[in-house]
C-alpha cells in the first residue's frame, strides 16, 4: 500500500520539463504541450479548462459515473517542481540566480535563469558584473545564455557597456602573459570588440563577422594595453616649476578618427568631444540631491535615453570614445608622474597636467565610479585641489572633479568654456567673498596652505580690491571690497558672454534664490572692512580647532585629503567659474596605475555583502565599503574616503604638534581622539569610542573571513566620528606580501585601540567581543551569499588570492564555523581576540614597514 501510495504521489505531481530538462528529476515523458507552463496562473487556469471538459463530457455520455484518475491526468498540467517555486519566488535574487547559473547542469535551468536575468532590477545585477564576465569566458553553455541579457545591457547602458569592455581587456592581457587559458580570451577578446562596434554585425543581431570596426575600436586598438600613450601635451617633460606648454596634442592622431575631428576639435578645446549635436538644444536638467541608488535601480527599463529623454542619438555618434579616452588621459597622466623624482615634483607635475587637461572641460565625460548613483558630466578639475599619495614605486594621485548633475549625460547640454584667466578670476573673488584674509592652497601651497588673498596677481584681481589712501604711519585706514564689478571685470567674462546665446539653459533652469544670489554678486553693493575687523577674524581662525592636518613636504596628502569634507566642497565651489549652476557637484577619485585592482573589485564586493547581512539581521556592526574601478589589467579607479586620515598619519601630525607645545608626550590613538572629541567621559568621546568599538568589530571578523594581510597603520584609516576603516585590500585569501604569510594573527588588534575602548576590563571591550559574536552567527547564517561571490571568480580565474587552489575556498569556508555551538563560537571569538592582541608578528611587520617605508 506504501508503495502504491507514493507512485500514485508521483504520478500526481510530476516536474516540470523545460527546454528538453526537468527541474528537480522525476519522469520527462511528459507531452510537448505541458512544456509550455511556466507560472501557477497558467497551471490554474489549465486545470479550470480540464475540470469544466470533464463536466461537459460527463453530460454529453448522461454518465453517473466519475472519471477515472487516469484520464484527469492525461488532460491536467503537471504540478511545478519545487525548484522551479523556488525560481519565482521573490527569494531568488541576482545572487541566487548567478549561484545557480554557476552550479546547474541542465540546459532547460540554464536556458531558464538567462531568461530570469531580464526580470531582475539592473541595479541589483550590476553588483555581480564580474561574476557575469567570468562565467561568460569560462562557462561556454552559461555564456550562450546569458549573452541575450549582455548584448541588451550593453545597448540600453552605455557605462554597463564600458564596464564590460574594460574588464574584458583586462582578461585579454591575461592571455598574452599565458594566465588564463587561450580558450577563455580569445571569448573574451571577440565579446569586447563586439561592445566597441555597439554590435553592429553582418546580419543584425546574429552572429558573424564584424560589418566594420567602429571609431572605438579603430582608435583604441592602437594604443598599448596599459593605455599610457594619451599624452594632452606632446611635451615629453613638464617643467618642475609648473611652467605650461601648449602646443600640439599627440591624440589628434585618435581625433581625425572619430566624427568630430572635422570641426578642428583640438584647437577649440573639444579633444572629448564624439561629434553628436543631437542634443544641443536640450536644457540643463537638475537632478535631485535626495535621489538615492536604491531607487535609481527601482527604474524597470535598463536605457536612460528613452526613460529620461524619450530621444536617442540619430546621427550615429560613437557612444564609448569619448568616455575611453577621457579615462585613458587619466591614467596616461598617473603614468607619467611615475617618472617624476620626488614628491614635490610629481605635485607640480600634476598641476601642469590639469591645466592642459582642462582646455578640454567641460565634456559629455563623466566619473565612472558615480555614473549610477549621481549622473553627471565632468565640468572642471582645479589643478591646484589634486593632490600626489605615498607609494614607493607608483604614483596614485587624488583628483576634486568638479561636475553637473543631470539626468542623461548623453544628452544634457555641455556649457561653455571658461578660460583660465575667468576661473583664475572666481577663485580669487571667491577668497574675498568667504571674508578672510587668507585662503586655502592645493598641492603646492606653504606651510598650513596660507596664502595671503593678495590682489596683485592681475588687473582683474587688482580691480576687486583696493584699498583707501594710506595714513602717513603707513597704516591702512580701512579696506574696500567691490563684489565684481566694472569694467575688469566685464573684461574678464567676455569670453563666457561671446558663447551666451549658446547656452541660455543654465540662466533659465535657474531657482528664484539662485537668481537673487547672482543679482547680488553683480550689483554695485561695497563692503567697508576695518583693520579692527581684520584682527578679530584672524584671533577667531587662530583659536578655531583644527581638523586639518598640517602640510608637510614628505607627505602632502596628508593635509589635503584631511580637509572637512563640507570645507573643501565649499572652498572650491566659490573658487570655481561653473560653483553658481544648479547641479554643480564635487566628486572626489583615486587614480591609480600599475595595479591590477581585480581582487580590490572582489574585495569590496565581499565587503559589500557582509555590510547588508548585518543591516538586514539588525547587527550594529559598520563597515565603510568604498567602490572599485577596474579599467585595465593595471589599472583603475578607487573612491576616497573623505573625512579620513591613516593612523600613520595621525601620529605624525601630533608628534609635530606635541614639538611645537614642547610636550614630551609620544602620539597616540588616545590623545587623537582626547584632541579631537575631549575628554574621556565627554559626550562626544563617548560617541567616538562607541564607532570605533563597532567598526573594529566589523573589520576584525572581515579580515578573518577574508584573511587581510598588508595590515600596517598606512592602511587603517580614523574618519572624523572616530570609525576605524580599513583599505587597500590587495593581499587577501592565500595571498600575502612576497608570498612569506608573515602575518598569522586573524585580525589586527593593537594595545592602542584597547586603551581608547577603555582597557580589557571595560564594558566597552566586552561589547566588542559581543559584537563580533553577534557579527559571525548573522554571517554564517547568509554563508552561501557570500561564498557564492568568490567560488564563481575562483572558476578559471588568475588572481594571486586563488594561487593556493581548491583549499582556499575550503578554508574561507570553514572559517564560518556552520557545526559550531554558541559557546563554542564564545571560546573561538576569545581565542581569536587572545591571539590578536598585541600580536608578536604584528609587531614586528610594523617594525619592518617604519624602517624600511618610515610608517609610523
């Protein structure tokens, strides 16, 4: 009878056939009719249309008799299989779908879950377009079913598109240097100049050959891999005091070839300019500040030109040159500070370039790291904002670009441009009209970035401000500023007035307040400042506490990028010719070269996936995850954290301060916070520890799962709140600095940041090891999320974290303890932290970086 029991239940509910496969087992004799039913409407509404067949049949025979089991089989849908309940319920994010992409083995589920791909938010799938390229070059039957959805992205997406291209040249180098498989690139390869024609085939959509290579791939493909070659300036030195050049660029090489070039794109500044005039009667759009990503991914339809404009580009203009060569510039100029001898000349090196860089602002150009969260394109880079980081053998800088926002960059209108003589102009009206005496300096600035606000720079400047007679003593009775008016300066901005017909959008789409702040900045208003006024403000700025960290020649981002965030934004918006058009933003990015920043990109992926599993389980634990760029197999782009300086520097600075008081005290993690929040039973300290408590505890269990190694105070930050964060994430899983696996603690965890919690006896340090309690049930609960991430990479991939093979991703696996009992996992979170502190090896690696890179 059992037996009969469960065939009868098989034959009952029976799995659904797909594509030729079943999902989840059972019978496939099913008829070709019952293939069709993919959804329970479907399934109900069949099974309706049986019952009332039934119905009709038992009164056409007059029959009293029931039909059998049999015959009801034969006409009703067979039940879908639990997977495929699965597959449409709302659990089955990207993630759960690349996870069974990855492992299924069916075609029928395969052919499935590339269909799936449509009916997910784009944004969500952005997060995993690394695992999407992987799986494209390393998985041929995946790769034929996800390739629909690609081709379709990167259509309707042109930063979908760049960030497919530049991945996969990245995987292309992998090939010439024989790290990956010749299989797998020459995909990868075929794939990518596909992205670069924009898919135009023989034939349409289908496959053949290249109908012709678009400007894209004609002008890049002559460049090298690194794509260092794009030199604004043929100039093969830049002067090391600065001194500008102009002369004839080496890209008009790649200009004669894109649809521009006839205009005489070079001389008119237009080096980034793709020929499109679609869009130049469009106006400027401001997009909302409040606009979040999570509901930028809400948008349903993947292409902004027809969910914003409701227009596309007719006339056939490249989509990608101008963004590659944009990013290119960038990073040929990281490339060429390299060769710079010191730090001094490297900063003014960098000016130089960002003068010639910005006779080709603004542009239909954007920051790609923001091109989802906060559309825009780029206006302005202030040369003197920028700024050279601490590296021994390359040259990553720091760039402040200022942009508009805007809804569609492809066809907002681009303002025109203003010369240097007008931005010069604004920068200096923009130190009077924040009503000190001094301002602010970039990367070249004296001691503390003082500079006296002097007007003898030139006759604009000189016209803004001029003083009354002086008194026989020499004194000055009283200083007299005049907000932008007369005659030099209307000499100044006849450029900008020559082009005013031209742009017209920004004076229209301005707000009623906006339009009185520009009436009041050109009227005739005079402010009469005293000496006495002079004095008061400087004793206020002198006894104001200083967050900003003072400038030293060794290191000169230190003071740069320890600004307050709202300071600089502020500072360089006054300064800047564009600060007054709705929209106008500043957006901060690390360029870096000479790195493969592949496995940061994993990196900040895990990272990412840790900090929503303790949202979504309720964990107080903070992780400052910062997003990646991968632009070529060297290089790419970091998001800085702002409001941030590196313990290193940290210590430094005070051990500077504490020589000038003549206090005999050693710099210490403690008197920072004492410095910067008061003292220890203060509010605000209160506060600060507690951040510090929570993002140490987050960070200590990310470093475990992940294995971070590289952990010296150059790499651990301190933001403004007190939060510890920790970056550069280059040594992770089976990798380590010259592969000696010196660091053997889990995690970093010094008698420093113990006495700041409040010694091992606190309540502060018991609340940490709580919290990283709480942290690891959460995470292992949401283990199959995040190892889904690295085992799909880990498939065929040449990443130096993988070199270890199939017992790396056993041992991350193991590390989240899944057989463990909560005291269990009590004596394991007291062991690791037992082993941690003060660790001998810590010690020592930090003793190896202060002798042999000076880190502190």
């Amino acid at each position: 009878e059992e037996d009969s029991l469960a065939s009868s239940r098989e034959s009952e509910s029976p799995p659904l056939s797909m594509g030729g496969s079943s999902i989840g087992g059972g019978d496939k004799t099913a008829t070709s009719g019952l293939d069709t039913y993919t959804s329970f409407e479907e399934i109900r509404s069949a099974r309706a249309e049986a019952r009332l067949h039934q119905k009709q049949q038992q009164l056409q025979n007059q029959s009293t008799t029931p039909p059998s089991t049999a015959s009801i089989e034969g006409v009703l849908p067979r039940a879908p299989s639990l997977l495929l309940r699965l597959f449409e319920s709302e659990l089955c994010d990207a993630s759960m779908t690349l996870q069974y992409l990855h492992s299924a083995k069916e075609k029928g589920v395969v052919s499935y879950l590339g269909n799936k791909l449509f009916k997910l938010r784009p944004a969500d799938v952005d997060t995993y377009i690394p695992q999407m390229v992987n799986l494209l070059l390393t998985k041929p039957d995946v790769a034929e079913s996800i390739k629909p959805y690609l081709i379709e992205r990167c259509k309707s997406s042109v930063q979908f598109a760049l960030d497919c291209s530049w991945l996969l040249e990245a995987y292309n180098h992998d090939r010439i240097t024989g790290l990956l498989q010749r299989s797998f690139t020459s995909e990868a390869d075929s794939f990518r100049q596909l992205i670069l024609a924009d898919f135009k085939l023989h034939g349409g959509h289908g496959g053949g050959s290249l109908h012709h290579r678009s400007n894209s791939e004609a002008a890049i493909s002559s460049l090298p891999l690194g794509g260092s070659s794009i030199d604004l300036s043929s100039s093969a030195t830049v002067p090391a005091g600065g001194g500008l050049r102009r002369v004839e660029s080496s890209l008009s090489t790649l200009r004669h070839m894109a649809p521009g070039a006839a205009k005489g794109a070079l001389p008119n500044g237009r080096a980034f300019d793709n020929g499109c005039e679609c869009f130049d009667d469009y106006e400027v759009v401001k997009m909302d500040d409040q606009r979040s990503e999570e509901e930028e991914g809400d948008t349903k339809t993947m292409g902004r030109d027809e969910e914003i404009t409701g227009r596309r580009c007719s006339c056939g203009a490249d989509r990608l040159l101008a963004e590659q060569l944009f990013m290119r510039t960038l990073t040929g100029i990281g490339d060429r500070l390299r060769l710079a001898r010191n730090k001094k000349e490297k900063s003014h090196r960098l000016i130089s370039e960002l003068h010639i860089l910005n006779a080709h602002l603004p542009a239909r150009v954007w920051i790609p790291l923001y091109a989802t969260s906060n559309p825009h394109i780029v206006l302005r880079i202030p040369p003197e904002g920028g700024c050279v980081l601490n590296s021994k053998d390359k040259a990553p800088y720091c760039i402040y670009v200022e942009v508009l926002q805007c809804e569609d960059p492809s066809s907002v209108k681009v303002p025109p441009r203003l010369s240097e003589t007008e931005a010069e102009l604004h920068e200096r009206l923009g130190a009077l009209t924040r009503g000190s005496p001094y301002r602010m300096g970039g990367a070249g600035a004296d001691e503390d970035c003082l500079t006296p606000s002097r007007g003898e720079g030139g006759a604009a400047a000189a016209a803004a401000a001029t003083a009354s007679p002086m008194q026989p003593g020499g004194g000055v009775t009283e200083i007299r500023v005049v907000d932008c008016t007369e005659a030099a300066c209307s000499s100044a901005t006849a450029a900008a007035a020559a082009n005013e017909n031209n742009w017209v959008a920004a004076e229209d789409s301005l707000s009623m307040s906006e339009q009185r702040s520009m009436d009041s900045w050109a009227s005739h208003d005079e402010r009469t400042i005293s000496p006495a006024d002079i004095r008061r403000r400087l004793k206020e700025w002198v006894k104001k506490p200083r967050r900003q960290m003072r400038h030293t020649p060794d290191d000169p981002s230190a003071h740069a990028m320890s600004e307050p965030w709202e300071d600089k934004r502020e500072r360089l918006r006054l300064a800047s010719p564009y600060g007054r058009l709705p929209g106008w933003q500043l957006l901060p990015v690390i360029v870096k070269t000479g790195d493969d920043l592949r496995q940061e990109l994993l990196a900040y992926q895990l990272l990412r996936a840790l900090d929503s599993v303790w949202q979504e389980e309720g964990i107080p634990l903070v992780l400052r995850p910062y997003k990646i760029l991968v632009l070529s197999h060297d290089s790419g782009m970091i998001e800085p954290i702002v409001n941030a300086c590196s313990l290193h520097q940290i210590k430094r600075n005070l051990s500077a301060v504490y020589a000038d008081e003549g206090r005999a005290d050693a710099p210490s993690l403690l008197g920072h916070f004492v410095d910067c929040f008061g003292p220890a039973h203060s509010d605000a300290f209160m506060t600060a520890q507690t951040n510090l408590v929570r993002s140490t505890a987050a960070y200590s269990l990310a470093c475990y799962f992940l294995q971070v190694k590289d952990r010296h105070n150059g790499n651990i930050l301190i933001d403004s709140d007190g939060r510890l964060i920790h970056i550069d994430f280059g040594f992770i899983l089976s990798a380590s600095p010259r592969n000696l696996g010196f660091e053997t603690s889990p995690f970093k965890l010094t008698t420093e940041i113990i006495e700041v919690m409040g010694g091992l006896d606190s309540d502060m340090f018991r609340f940490y090891k709580l919290l990283m309690f709480q942290g690891l049930i959460a995470a292992r609960k949401h283990m199959d999320r995040i190892m889904n991430i690295v085992e799909i990479m880990f498939h065929g991939s040449p990443l130096a974290c993988f070199r270890a093979g199939e017992a790396c991703i056993k041992s991350m696996r193991d590390r989240f303890h899944l057989t463990a009992t909560e005291p269990q996992l009590t004596a394991l979170i007291d062991r690791m932290v037992e082993e941690s502190r003060d660790s001998l090896r810590t010690r020592l690696y930090d003793n190896y970086q202060y002798y042999s890179n000076g880190i502190l």
